[in-house]
C-alpha cells in the first residue's frame, strides 16, 4: 500500500483496529480473538477450581453466633448426652438432620465416612460451621479387625487426608466400624475410640417409636447415643428424641464437650462407652 493511499483511506475514512490488522495482517485477528479467548476460559477455569477449592463459598451457611457453645450455656445443673450420627455425610439427609438440629438448637457428633466426605465437603463444612463435631468413621468402613495392620493404618490415613483437606486439620476422634477393635485397630487408629452406650437400631427398625424405645430404656448422664443420618427415618425421629430428653433434664453436648465437662483426658487407641459423672 503507498504513503498516498494510506492518507487518503484516513482523510475519508478512519478505519477500526480490526481492519487495520485485516489490511496489515489478515491473520492477526484471529491470533487477538484467540488470546482474548485464552484469557477468559483460564479465568473461568482458576474460577472454578477456587470454587471447588473452597467449599465455604458454595454453601448457605449458618450463621456461626447461633450456636453459643452450649457448654457455656446451658450444661450447668443439666443431664448431658451426646448424639451420634455414623455413616454420613449424605446429600440426601444429612442436610434435613443439620437444619433440623439448628433449629432445635442442639449440637451433635458425626462420626463421617472419609470416601462420604470426600464428595460432600460443603456438608461437613457446615456441620463444623454449626458448632457439631466431625470425627472419623474410616474411609471405607471395613472391619478393621479383620484385615492386616498395614490396611487398618491405609485407610485410617486415607481418611484423615480427606478431614485435614476439608476442614484444615485431623479429625481428633474415630468410631471403627462395627466397633470392631483388636490390638492392630488400638495401635494404628491414632486417636481415642469413641463407641456407645445406646444403640438405638434405627438402621434395623426404622421408626421413631422404636428409637425412642431404646433411647429411653439406657440412657443415662454421659451417655452416647448411636444413630445414622443417612436413613430418613433415623433424621424424622431427631426433633422428637430431642424433645422428650430436654423435657426429661438433658442437654446435648458433642463429645468434646462432654469430656471437656467430665475433665477427662483422653488416650489414643482407648475406647470409650459414656461419659457418667
Ligand atoms: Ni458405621
């Protein structure tokens, strides 16, 4: 193109960045369309891997003044017990279960399955963010007992990998499956053993009534009560069970704080059945 032309196109006609390049270089639009293209999918994709990252933005959570820890509120002159919830988190009910016990104002303990949580992050998130406890319930939820020591320490890992990827630290106690111990499972859980002293059989009986039953029949101050938040009907009986045990003088505390109370200390690879003054 010769100098004249070029001041002639400018005097009629100022032409756009676009067909500038297109009269210089035909191809270095399409090389700026691709940058700029470039750029805003590697946005999207840092976008989306933060968000994945950081399960705190994903979910609505509760606001943390809601629950005042009840150690420091309401425990005094109460009866405690602790409930517990085995085999979760579910996206199906766990969620139910935490609205539930937020409104009823009530804090348990969730002993989670690591290969669970691993896929429900934003739950126990807001489980820890709703002033519950999260502990371990292994990853797989094999019988520790019965399988080799390097296996038991594997998943117990495993496990904890995922809790400290989540939640930023170690779960500091652990339900083996089944309550299965041996002398492998004591020496390679690496925390203490939380167990029960009532087992409500929800996963077998499946009613509110029968649940109640066997609450009612054992429970006692320092009791820990065993059920599992991915059955429906395990989390329909919570606002009753809750309920009947306030009016009968109990308090829920998570197991934490029911030692903390107990001014006991704990020892890993010792199991634990209650908690009686
Ligand atoms: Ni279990």
């Amino acid at each position: 193109m010769s100098t004249s032309a070029k001041s002639s196109s400018k005097k009629t006609k100022k032409p756009g960045l676009f067909r500038r390049l297109d009269i210089c270089f035909p191809w270095l639009k399409l090389i700026a369309v691709c940058v700029i293209g470039l750029i805003i999918l590697l946005d999207l994709l840092d976008f989306t891997i933060s968000k994945t990252r950081d399960p705190y933005d994903k979910i609505k959570i509760a606001p943390m003044a809601k629950h005042v820890r009840v150690s420091e509120r309401t425990l005094e002159g109460k009866k405690i017990v602790a409930l517990t919830f085995d085999d979760g988190p579910s996206a199906e009910t766990t969620p139910r279960l935490l609205d539930i016990l937020y409104q009823k104002d009530a804090v348990a303990t969730f002993f989670m399955l690591g290969s669970r949580a691993r896929y429900n992050p934003d739950i126990v998130f807001r489980a820890v963010k709703d002033g519950h406890e999260v502990a371990s319930h292994t990853m797989y939820h094999q019988n520790l007992a019965r399988i080799p020591a390097g296996a038991i320490a594997d998943d117990v890992n495993e496990a904890q990998a995922v809790f400290r990827e989540i939640l930023g630290q170690s779960a500091a106690l652990s339900r083996p499956p089944y309550g299965s111990i041996n002398d492998h499972v004591r020496a390679h859980i690496g925390t203490p053993m939380i167990l029960w002293s009532v087992d409500t059989l929800d996963w077998k009986h499946k009613s509110t009534e029968s649940i109640m039953g066997y609450t009612l029949d054992q429970v006692y101050d320092g009791a820990i009560i065993l059920m599992h938040d991915i059955h429906p009907t395990s989390v329909d009986a919570v606002p009753t069970l809750i309920d009947t045990l306030r009016a009968d003088g109990y308090e829920f505390a998570t197991i934490s704080e029911l030692i903390a109370k107990r001014n006991i200390t704990l020892v890993p690879g010792a199991s634990y059945y209650g908690f009686a003054p």
